[in-house]
C-alpha cells in the first residue's frame, strides 16, 4: 500500500467535516450551473490560499468528467459531484485506497467451503437480515483492510448468535500485527484481512464504543490493550481461491458476507447505477461484499451486479454501497495486476499477477469460520 501523500493528507485536515453533507445529481437538476463556489458551500470546504487554485482544478476537471460520462446513454452507471470532487485522481488513490492482500497465514480453501449443490438465489442482500452494520467512514487512514476483515465479522457473529453488534476498527488497526509487511507496513499504512482475522482469533473483539475510531485523519495510535474488552471473536477463517466465480458467489450465498478486494480507484466520482469497464486490475482496497442480484433498468446487459459495501462513509454512492458489473461463470474479465505492491504483495514482492472480475473483484477473499460471542 502506498502512504497518503502529504499533499492529500493537508486535503483532508483542512476539510474535517467530510462526508456529512448528503450528495445530489447537480447535473441533472442545476442544468451544470453549480460551479465551485457551490461546491465549497455544500460541503464546507476551507483551503490555504495557496492550495485553492488547485482543488479548483481538480473540481473543474472533475466536473468535465462527470458531464462527458452522464451525457453517454451508453453508460451503465451515473457519476455526481461528492466531498471527493476537489482531488485528482492521484490524490484520491493515494489517501483512500489501501493495499491488501491475500496474507501469507490464510489456509487452503475446505473442499466445498462456500459452495451449495443447490441452486443459488437469483439475488442476496444480507442487508435485509439484519446482519450488516451501519456504514461507516474510514477517512484518510489507510485501514479499508481492516473495516473489511471487521465488518464481515460482525455480520457473521451476527448470523450465529442472532446479535448485531458494532466492532471496533481501531482494535484492529493499532494492534493487529503485520510482521512480514503484507499489504503494506500496518495500521493506516495497510495490512489484509486475513492478518486481521488471525489476529481476532486470540485477542477477540471489542466494541466501537470501548475502543473508538481516532484514525479519519491519517494517525495510527498506539495499541491500548486496556481498551480491550472482547465481546466477540472467531476460531478460524478460510480464503476463497482468487478468481474463481462459483466460490465467490456461493460463498456470499450461503455463508453470509464476504472480505473482499478490488481496483477501487476509478470509483472516486460513482453516484449510482452497475459500474462497469472502468477500472483496472490493480488491486488496492478492501471491501466488504454484501450480496449480488440484477438491475432490469440497466442501460445495457442483463444487469447483474455485486453489491459491495464501502468504507468512505454513507453520502459516497449509493448510501455508501456500490454495484459492479457481474458477468457469470466463465465470462468474467481477467488482466494483469501490473501494481502489487499497491495491494497483493508481502515484502515488496513486485511479481505481476492475474485477477478476474469487474475490478478484479475475484482478487482476494476470505471470511472468518466459528464467529462466536464472548461472555
């Protein structure tokens, strides 16, 4: 994972109230007149005087984008203006994208692990269980690893005990160890998922009320174990093989959600709708796949989608989630990871690998196995 710039890092402490205004289609209501005046209005925006002229830019190239993309009927997918309208697309990828990884500690796949000889649902949204929690916003720290590894956790503690409870990122952040450097170095600097569930096998647990969320800014602080209050933890976890479609999709069926990853950094401006063939296959961030269904007013395809919850708080896309084009069996797009050591590497392993899926969506995954409350 590569760390925050300090250029984006100065971005985001000058703007500490991201992500609280809701985002609308400007476009399609305001007939392109808002201009960045308006921007910085709506979304309480405060530069230094020498940083100004470039967050305009970036606005209007932003702008320009979001106009050519919404004025193709070809597309898939709306772009809007959102608090991340004054970055550019470096800026973006370097604050809130993190590396992950598969992790050297994820054990081989279980013969049938996620896999159902049963048909599968045309459509699931663990949503509607009362197993995901609330959005949350992982800010400018480079934890998306950890939001992933401990929001699926939730949900599978969740579907075992009937209980939803809230878990705290920061246990994991400042004190999941990360010594072989996967994802990155640690903490904002990233890790994996797999690393995080290996570490709540033996710690367990906390909750966001005991040990809260201190890292929106870019600071790792240091482990407080006497923050630590286990109410929750796992005896193991598995890790889907990479690409491979029917692990993946009966696994979030059957199983509930999954930890997963993806090329994220074209989603900075995606407002609503399927996302599709815009991204790479340079994995980056960690997210948390949440079901899967298909979208009839789709402007193009037969519209089947995977639905991913994100970590950049719930006025980013569609309430926080996004949909990404899903093709089915064998007819998933593969490329070259040409970037690894922004998220599949362990100690600056350089070696290009291939994943598969919109996004490289069938990159890594895992999710944790005997989720278990703790008394």
């Amino acid at each position: 994972m590569k760390t925050a710039s300090a250029v984006a890092g100065a971005i985001l402490a000058s703007s500490a109230s991201a992500f609280l205004r809701t985002s609308c289609d400007h476009l399609a209501t305001m007939e392109y007149r808002y201009t960045f005046e308006d921007f910085k209005a709506e979304y309480g925006k405060a530069y230094a005087a020498a940083d100004e002229p470039k967050r305009k830019a970036a606005f209007d190239s932003n702008l320009r984008t979001i106009r050519e993309h919404n004025a193709d009927a070809s597309q898939t997918f709306k772009m809007g203006l959102n608090d991340f309208a004054d970055l550019t697309a470096a800026e973006f990828k370097a604050q809130f994208t993190s590396g992950i990884s598969k992790g050297p500690l994820a054990p081989p796949l279980e013969d049938g692990a996620g896999a159902g000889s049963a048909a599968l649902p045309d459509s699931v949204d663990w949503r509607t269980k009362s197993v995901v929690t609330a959005v949350k916003n992982q800010g400018g720290c480079g934890s998306c690893w950890a939001f992933s590894a401990t929001e699926t956790l939730e949900s599978h503690v969740a579907i075992a005990s009937g209980k939803l409870l809230t878990l705290s990122e920061q246990q994991v952040v400042s004190c999941s160890p990360n010594p072989d450097h996967c994802g990155g170095t640690g903490g904002c600097k990233g890790s994996t998922q797999p690393l995080a569930f290996n570490y709540t096998m033996t710690a367990g647990a906390t909750t966001e009320a005991d040990y809260p969320y201190k890292s929106k800014l870019g600071i790792n602080p240091k482990c407080k174990p006497d923050l630590i209050k286990p109410v929750a933890g796992n005896s193991g976890f598995v890790s889907l093989p990479s690409n491979n479609y029917t692990a993946l999709i009966s696994a979030v069926a059957n199983l509930g959600p999954i930890a997963i990853s993806a090329a994220a950094g074209p989603w900075q401006l995606y407002e609503k709708g399927v996302f599709s063939k815009k991204c790479s296959f340079n994995m980056d961030h960690g997210i948390q796949l949440v079901g899967y269904g298909a979208d009839s007013s789709a402007a193009s395809g037969d519209g089947m989608y995977w639905l991913v919850r994100n970590s950049w708080g719930a006025t980013w896309g569609e309430k926080g989630y996004i949909r990404l084009e899903r093709n089915g069996e064998g007819k998933e797009p593969c490329g070259m990871d040409t970037t690894p050591t922004d998220g599949d590497a362990c100690g600056g392993n350089k070696t290009a690998v291939q994943y598969c899926g919109e996004c490289a969506i069938m990159s890594s995954s895992a999710y944790p196995t005997g989720a278990h409350l703790i008394n």
